[in-house]
C-alpha cells in the first residue's frame, strides 16, 4: 500500500491519542490538544501503522488516500 494523504478531522478528534501511541512517527497532539499530521512525513515508511491508527481511531477521525 503507498499512502500519498493523511488527514485528521479536528472536529471528530477527541485527543485521545492512541494514533499517537501507534504512529508517532506521523501523528502528533497540537496544542489544541487534538491530533495532527507531522509535516515532512515519507507515509510510504509507515503505511501499516497508519492504517493500524485509522482502524483503531475509536470516532474515525482519521482517513488516508492511496495513490
């Protein structure tokens, strides 16, 4: 799997931060508390986490595009 976007609906995301703890690598909480997408992040490196983290986001705030 090549995952090209990752993207985090702010409004969905409670802060729980379980992507945090299963992707650190691409996932980190802003200083609003919710979770984001670090920038500069080769996804190719981490497509099995990333879609680890968006299986277990328990309110789906996270989705990724493949290319």
């Amino acid at each position: 799997m090549k995952i090209k976007e990752v993207k985090v609906n702010k409004e969905l995301c409670i802060g729980c931060g379980l992507c945090t703890s299963i992707c650190p690598d691409v996932f980190k909480l802003a200083s609003d508390g919710k979770s984001e997408v670090a920038e500069g992040v080769d996804f190719s490196n981490h497509a099995d986490h990333i879609d680890q983290a968006t299986a277990s986001c328990p309110v789906a705030a996270i989705s990724f595009k493949e290319e």
